[in-house]
C-alpha cells in the first residue's frame, strides 16, 4: 500500500498543480538474476499497481505496468530498484494541468528495509510524463511516496 504526494518542481519544469495519488501494487519476481553466495547481487521484477490520482478537484484511474533492476539481498528484505515502464489514466486533464493523454511513461527509483519479518518501510521516487509525444504544453508530475510492505 502507497500514498503519494506531489512535488511543486518536477523534472524540467514547475508543476500548474498540486496532486495525491493512493495505490496498491504487486511486485512480481522475474528470472534474470544473479546473487553471490552472500545472498547479495542483482535482480529483476515487475511491478503492477492501480489506484486513484488526485488533483484540481478531479480524480482518475491509474494503472502502470513497470519492469525494475535491484540491487540488494536475495531474499527481498533490503532492496534499492529502478525502473521504467508505462501507466494508463482515465483522465489526463486536471484544472490547468494537461499530462498530454492517457498514456504517461513511468519512471522509479525506491529503497526498502527490513522492519518486522516480511514487514518493510519504503521510500519511493516516481515520475509521470509523456515525454513530449502529445506536444511541447503537456507537464508530467513527480512524486514522493512511503511505502508499506508485506513479503509473501
């Protein structure tokens, strides 16, 4: 479970709106992986999360699709990724901010530590943009988010 909230000044330019974003996500685990026998080493997985975009009075429907490397222990407990992949929204126009349309490439980085067994706490840094495809006016928005783990 994740709660994100918007920064004002994103990546290239200062943001129209202010925004808030609640998500659940999966991580699935993918094969290309190589660990030492320390247990530590490189990883792959696919993160898939859906949730609810707030902003300028007005909600959306956000579903992403991210491929991430890590870095960290084998058995998930500490873990620094990054990613890029997509995210899908229902609406792309929120008061003077335009994302450009429904489709936002998504780009991550997050840290997790350990907290109680399969208990973590995570930071997470995300970025929304269309990367120019929709026209030169579009603004994307960058997000700060605390991250609530359970390892299965």
């Amino acid at each position: 479970m994740r709660a994100r909230v918007s920064e004002k000044t994103l990546l290239g330019e200062d943001a129209p709106e202010d925004f808030k974003e609640y998500d659940v996500s999966v991580v699935f685990h993918l094969p290309w992986n190589s660990y030492f026998a320390s247990g530590w080493g490189v990883g792959s997985r696919l993160m898939a999360s859906g949730g609810m975009l707030r902003g300028a009075g007005k909600n959306a429907l956000v579903v992403s699709l991210i491929p991430e490397l890590t870095l960290g222990s084998e058995n998930g407990r500490f873990v620094l990724d990054l990613g890029a992949g997509g995210a899908l929204f229902s609406r792309w126009r929120f008061g003077t901010q335009d994302f450009g349309g429904p489709f936002q490439f998504a780009l991550t980085s997050g840290v997790t530590f350990p907290l109680i067994r399969n208990l973590g706490l995570g930071y997470r840094f995300l970025h929304y943009s269309d990367a120019s495809v929709n026209g030169s006016d579009t603004t994307g928005a960058d997000f700060h988010m605390i991250e609530l783990s359970y390892r299965f």
